[in-house]
C-alpha cells in the first residue's frame, strides 16, 4: 500500500492548480459534516457501487487509507482515494478464489491477457498468491503481470505516445 500511496502524492504534487482545486473540492464534497476529515459513513455514500455495497471490502479499504489508523480519513489520506479512482484501480480486485476481501490489488498482479484484448474494462485479474497457487477458475491461461502487460502493449501499439508533464491527461480528466 506504502507504494500506492507515494505514487498518489507524487501524481498530486504534479498535478495543474486546478486539478488539486478540483481534488480538495471532491474531498469536502465528501466531508459533508465539514470536520475536514471523512469518516466511514461519508466514505461508503462517497464509493456508492465502486465496492458492489460489499461492507467487507469497503471497511477493509477504509482501514487501508487510513494510514494513521484514526478512523478518519485526512486530506492527505484521501489523496491516495482520489488517486485510486481517477486512475480506476480501485476497481481492480484479485478473482481468485483465495482474496475475496482484498479491497484493490496492491503492486504486482497477474491479468489474463485474452481477457485485456477482449474487453479492457471486465479484465480478469489475479494476486500473485492466487496465480501461484492456481487458487482460480478462469477459461484462458495466457496471463502476465501488469508491469509486462503495460511493456508489451506499449511495444505493439507502434504510437509514440508521450504523457502530460504531469501524469495526468487532461483530455479525459484521468490519471
């Protein structure tokens, strides 16, 4: 998580004024009691579905946010919220059998790649631990881990394509 965390704050401090005005304005949008910190209620009614209302899940990727352990989320914690959703992994969770309650996979996973080539937003996705293990029930066996995933497509797309300064397309308002 430590790792997510710093690519979110990296991402924020690149980020144009108006994109960190937009990030504080999406973070007391949640904070609707105005405390200047998000508590478990505001949490849930802010992450509606993304989570499919599976409390397990939600109070288990609360509890990973909140780095201090306060049961409150701090702007600064809630970067890495924003981070995790204007990018979609929060939507990334292991399919195996062994990590139901994973919130969001952290680091390294394996995707099939039949799955990605297919349809790039129902990919199946799996922690090392459930791939090593074969802890899954899934039609393809052709999988890669994301880092060679992202080097291979890269390498077939023939484009060069070449982020914004600051890691954040500004077309699509996503990381």
């Amino acid at each position: 998580m430590e790792e997510i965390r710093e690519a979110a704050l990296a991402s924020y401090h690149n980020l144009p004024e108006d994109q960190k005005k937009l990030a504080l304005a999406k973070f007391k949008e949640i904070d609707s009691d105005g405390s200047g910190t998000i508590n478990m209620k505001e949490f849930k009614k802010s992450m509606g579905s993304s989570f499919d209302n599976d409390s397990n899940i939600m109070k288990r990727g609360f509890k990973e946010l909140d780095k201090n352990g306060d049961s409150k989320l701090d702007f600064k914690e809630y970067i890495t919220l924003y981070y995790l959703v204007e990018s979609g992994r929060v939507l990334v969770y292991c399919a195996g059998s062994g990590c139901k309650f994973e919130p969001f996979l952290k680091g390294l996973y394996f995707t099939c790649v039949d799955c990605f080539h297919h349809d790039e937003d129902e990919t199946f996705d799996l922690c090392t631990s459930c791939y090593r293990h074969g802890k899954y029930c899934h039609e393809h066996t052709n999988f890669v881990d994301n880092y060679v995933l992202l080097r291979s497509k890269a390498a077939c797309s023939g484009s060069t394509y070449e982020p914004s300064s600051s890691g954040f397309d500004s077309e699509s308002n996503k990381f």
